[in-house]
C-alpha cells in the first residue's frame, strides 16, 4: 500500500541518523578514491565532507532549483496566516487514501537530502535517503541512502540507534517509538489532551530540567510536529493540524517556495526554536505536507542548513523491501 508526494523532532534520532548518514557517505568517499583521478578525488572528498551537518531526513535540490528554495529573504508576502494553512491542510488530510499497518510491519518513507560543502557557503550536495520505522515499535529503524546523481550507489542497509545522551558512547537499549500512529483521536481537543498526556521522548542530557520542559505549554506541540516523521491516518492528522493551527507564534514567512520535488510550497516557520529555524511546507496549491527545512543563525545571519521534501510514504512487511 502506498501514498505518493504525500520544532523539533526528537533531537537524539535526528543526530544518530546524521551520524550513519556521514558514516555512509564517508565509505563512498573511501571506495570512489580508488576508482577517481586524484583531481576528481578531491572534489568528492570536498563535496561529502560536512554531511553530519545534515537534519532528519531532509532535502533540496542543486543548481537552479536549490537557488530558488534557498533564499529566505525577498519572498512574496503571505496572503494566509498559519492558522489558515494549517486548517487548510487539515482539509487536505481528510481528502487521502488511508493506508492500514501490523505492528510488525513498517512505515516506508523517501526523500532526497540536500547539504553544504561547507556550513556557510559551497554548493549543495543531493542524497537520496530511504527509511524502514516500525510501524508498532517493535524493531530499530533501518536506512540506506545514495547520491542522487549515482542511481548504482545505494549503501548497505544499516540499523539506526539513538546515542544515550549522557555518554554518547553508548546506545540505548529502547526502540524507537511507532511510527504508525494509527489510535490518535480524530477530535482536535481530544487529541490536543493525548499529546499533553503522551510526550515524545526527546532523550534530553544529564542536567536537563527535564520537569520544566515537559511541563511547558509547548511540549504537545513539539510532540505533535514529531508524528509527521511517521505515519498518521487522515482524520487523525486532519486533527493534528487542527492542533497545530493553534500553537502561538507559528507564522507564514512565504506565500512560494520550491522544494527538490519542483513543487510550489508555502513556508509556515515553527515557534521554540533555539539558534535557528524550523519551517514547515506545504504545497501552494493542494496544501499536502511537503516537508521541512532548517536554516541556523550565524553571526546574525540566517543561513539555510538543509530542508526536507518527502517523496513518498507507504506500509510495507520488511526492512528492505520498496513498493
């Protein structure tokens, strides 16, 4: 079964994704350096480098595309509040085909990744990035992932764990949680309720005020933006957006913008985020969910760090297996 082109994450999955993402990449360097000239040997080695600097399964395009989606400033205003996209998007959600899952089977989702040589300048480098979650779970998060321009060079499909953030040396023992989220309430108030009773881990380090955070107004909102890394049957996530529509602060700060996929999107950027932003995009037309994009702040300038277009989602029994 699938569903084409369909903050803050849990910030402990999101680093050990980027760690076995630049693991990857840096084993097609070593492999591509016997194979290249010297000269073409360094400009991969140059092009791969700060892979790790990479979010969650996140994504643009290079050349002209990726000019277009990286400029945050001189956008066309928005002619929306967030408030109204989000329930637009709510609209949208009830309108997709519902896809069903076992407890042991798992969510598939793919996207392309996108990064800079460098933090603040070069050229952006495309990944294609392909995930297993449990949709019960019950098992780790599997990945491979290839440069988008070698169809051939898919990776070994590796197990993904979260560091125990007090000594990331060790990993937890844990699962990851499910990643079909399929017993939500479909009534917005209800499932505002639900999210406050049922945070997400954010696997916080040793010191951490972890009572304080928790407790904040904003934790349900976190939690709910985290759902949208999985899978959320319609009117549940029609809920969901509902919920969103009401966090403060969450503002449109463009009415266009082009992710990898070549689609027009709108940019809601999210509340709470520290050295940074999260934005959320939604296509101009339709109001589907896009993806994400993360820019940092630097010197105090705002510097585009990656984004996310989410191709493709879909319930499949095996790690491994593509629809």
């Amino acid at each position: 079964m699938t569903m084409n082109e369909t903050e803050r994450s849990p910030q402990g999955f999101e680093e050990q994704l980027l760690r076995d993402l630049t693991a990857h990449v840096a084993q097609r360097a070593e492999e591509a350096s016997a194979v290249r000239p010297a000269g073409r040997r360094a400009q991969f080695l140059r092009g791969w480098r700060f892979v790790g600097a990479l979010g969650l399964a996140v994504t643009l395009t290079a050349g002209a595309l990726a000019v277009q989606t990286m400029r945050l400033g001189d956008q066309p205003p928005p002619t929306a509040s967030a408030s109204e996209i989000f329930h637009l998007a709510a609209d949208a959600a009830r309108q997709q085909p519902e896809l069903t899952a076992r407890p042991d089977q798992y969510v598939f989702t793919e996207s392309l990744v996108t990064i800079r040589d460098l933090p603040d300048s070069g050229p952006y480098q495309t990944i294609r990035n392909q995930l297993w979650q449990s949709a019960g779970g019950v098992a780790y998060t599997k990945g491979r992932y290839r440069p988008e321009a070698d169809p051939n060079g898919w990776g070994e499909l590796r197990e993904l764990r979260i560091d125990d953030a007090a000594d990331p040396t060790k990993e937890l023992d844990a699962f990851q949680p499910p990643a079909y989220h399929g017993d939500l309430p479909t009534d917005p108030d209800e499932l505002l309720r639900y999210l406050r009773e049922h945070p997400v881990d954010l696997h916080l380090p040793e010191g951490a005020d972890e009572e304080a955070l928790y407790a904040d107004e904003s934790m349900a909102y976190t939690t709910a933006r985290s759902m949208l890394d999985g899978y959320v049957p319609p009117r549940a996530l029609a809920a969901l957006y509902e919920v969103l529509a009401r966090e403060p602060g969450a503002t449109v700060i463009s009415a266009d913008v082009v992710d990898a996929a070549g689609r027009h999107g709108v940019a809601i950027r999210m509340p709470g985020v520290i050295a940074g932003n999260v934005d959320l995009l939604f296509d101009r037309d339709t109001h589907v969910f896009l993806g994400r994009r993360h820019s940092v702040i630097r010197h105090g300038k705002e510097s585009l760090e990656s984004a996310a277009a989410l191709l493709r989602v879909a319930i499949v029994d095996r790690p491994g297996q593509v629809p």
